[in-house]
C-alpha cells in the first residue's frame, strides 16, 4: 500500500507547492481535488489543482513534470458532486465536468478518478435508480474508453435534518453496492472505501471489505467518534452526534481494518482525508493533522 492524503485540505495552496510539501514529508502520493474553478458551495469543495477544463497534452506535460520533479505519484483526482442533483441544467454541468475529469486522468497516465454516484434527496432509493440508470451508464463508457477506472465513495452527504434521510449520495451500504455492480458489472467501477461514514452507520466496515474487496480501488483514511451522550438524547434518527477526526482519534479499529485490506490483497493508495475541525485553525494546523496522521498510520502502511 502507498501512504498518502486528500488534497483538499491544502486548497490555498499550489499543485507544485502540494507536492513539494508530500515529498518533504515522506508521503508516496496524493489524491488531487479537480473541482471546476470557482467558489465552493460545501466544506472542503472547490479546491483546483489541476483544473481539467481545455486540458491538452501540454498540460499534462506541465503536471507530469511536477509530479517527476518531486518524486510523488497521483493516487487518482478526485471531484465528489452530485451527477444525479434534481436540477437537470446542474446536474448536466456535474457530469460534463466528470467526463473531462476523466479524459484529464488518461492525458496523465492516472488510473483513478474518485467521486460520489449522487443522490435526489427528495427521493426514496428504488426511485433514485431510474436517475442512476440514465446518467451512469454513460459516464462508465466514458471511463471504460479512457482506460480509467471510477472510484465511488460511500459518504451519504447527509448533512442537515431537511436532507433526511436520504443525503445526496446514494452508494452508501452494501445492498446498494450490490445493485450498483449488478446493474454495471464493469471492472472499471469500483469503490473509493472510507471506513469512518461506515461507523456511524452502524454497519461492519471489516466485514464490508471481505464481501468487497475485489471491488475497493482506492481507500480514504478517515476516522469519526461517536458523542454517545449526544446520541443518548437525540437518537439515532438525529445527526450531530459523530464527528470527523483524525485516524486514531474515533472509533474506527485500525489494526482490524488494515488486517482485512491485507486479507482482501489490496496493495493501493490509502490517503489520509482531513475533516476534523479540531485541526482547521490554520494552514500549519492542518499541516500539522496529516504529518500526525501519518504518523499513526504507518503503524499499518510501511
């Protein structure tokens, strides 16, 4: 496995500054945010440091070259939208912007493009499954003709009450990643497996990767605590009482998680995903978050 992080959290900062920064700190790749330019409209959105709009080969060769320079690889680009949003003139836009993403990741030579199935929130799941049939498909051809393989993350986006219970991502347990690769049986669809929005769910992370190992091409290194004071008044049907944090500092059981990717025979990229508010005060902060991160990981990662 190759030790890296999520490079959203260092947004103010340049693609070679990033990468500078990874090598001087020992980390083997990082993921690269390739949101469209522009503000964001949630935390940790809108960070570009490759912007994919009239990407050519001369670009590439400029990413290349940094990438060369300081001797850290791309574990894959990331853009986590929702391709499936109600608002169709939006949502075009979501999946005009991924399919250049992933043209972007072959003009580089990058396997791996990360990102969100999406999800109507107004919506039950059996409804939500015409949206995924008329998008999906399409985007997978993309990607299959580009040689590249689509990592789907399974975080519900589930943020406030007006949201529940759906969220706007719909690949978030294992009944619906069993319908998703039934319905797309392509090898270059897969998961971008984040233990920590597992947690929260209650469902059995380790037990997730044995069922669907074959299928995990990449990994974020993400933990979350569980407030159970906070969940003994509000219930489990109310939000607020899991917070993001640093792997280590939550109730994910590292040992346990990397015993079975080891099992699984997952050899990719684990990169570490910064959330934790505790650690946002600052550019040093953050800093601060992955070289501690990466510190208690390497206990797992050589």
């Amino acid at each position: 496995m190759q030790l890296g992080f999520v490079s959203a959290i260092l947004g103010e900062m340049s693609l070679s500054e990033v990468l500078a920064f990874a090598a001087d700190e020992g980390f083997a790749c990082v993921e690269l945010m390739c949101w469209p330019p522009g503000a964001a409209d949630r935390r940790y959105a809108g960070v570009c440091h490759i912007d994919v709009t009239n990407f050519d080969d001369d670009k590439a060769q400029e990413v290349r070259s940094l990438v060369h320079t300081h001797g850290v690889a791309i574990s894959g680009l990331g853009y986590y939208p929702n391709p499936l949003d109600p608002n169709l003139e939006h949502r075009q836009r979501v999946i005009t912007h991924l399919e250049r993403v992933i043209t972007a990741a072959a003009h580089l030579g990058v396997g791996i493009v990360n990102t969100f199935i999406g999800r109507d929130p107004a919506l039950s799941v059996d409804a939500n499954w015409s949206l995924f049939r008329a998008v999906w498909p399409r985007l997978v051809r993309h990607a299959e003709a580009h040689g590249v393989t689509l990592g789907l993350e399974n975080c519900p986006m589930l943020f406030s009450l007006d949201e529940w219970p759906g969220g706007k991502n719909l690949a978030v347990s294992p009944a619906i990643w069993r319908t998703i690769f039934q319905e797309i049986p392509s090898d270059r669809l897969g998961l971008n497996f984040d233990p920590s929005h597992l947690v929260w769910q209650h469902i059995d992370y380790v037990r997730c990767i044995r069922e669907f190992g074959r299928k995990i091409v990449h990994v974020h290194a993400k933990d979350t605590r569980i407030d159970t004071e906070r969940l003994y008044e509000r219930g489990i049907l109310g939000l607020g009482w899991h917070t993001p944090k640093l792997p280590g500092l939550g109730d994910v059981h590292w040992g346990a998680f990397f015993s079975a990717l080891t099992d699984a025979g997952y050899h990719g990229p684990v990169c570490i995903e910064v959330e934790d508010r505790a650690y946002e005060g600052s550019l040093a902060d953050r800093k601060r978050a992955l070289r501690q991160s990466k510190r208690f990981l390497e206990q797992f990662v050589s």
